[in-house]
C-alpha cells in the first residue's frame, strides 16, 4: 500500500503532463488548461518529495 501511496505525486504530474498535451494538439485560447497543469504538476513534485520523505 505504501508504494501505491509513494507514487501518487508521480501520478499528478502525469495527468499535468496529458493536460498540456492536450492544449498544445487543440490550440485552445484559455490559460486555463495551463494554469491546472501548473498546478498539478507542482503539486505532485511537491507531494511527491514529502511523501517519500515520510515514508521512507
């Protein structure tokens, strides 16, 4: 369980990554889509880096 739990920071910076992907194949013209993969992305650096600290 707890490598389930060590790579879900690895998980959000996957999703992030989709998220620009997407933008970038759709031209889309909202910031939206980058501000939420910022955030994601970020995110899970951040979470990924405090989990592994605490469970290790």
């Amino acid at each position: 369980m707890n490598d389930v739990i060590k790579n879900f920071g690895i998980t959000l910076i996957i999703i992030g990554v989709i998220i620009l992907g997407y933008y970038a194949a759709n031209h889309i013209t909202s910031n939206t889509p980058l501000v939420v993969s910022f955030i994601l992305m970020v995110g899970g650096m951040v979470l990924h880096i405090i989990l592994n600290r605490i469970l290790d």
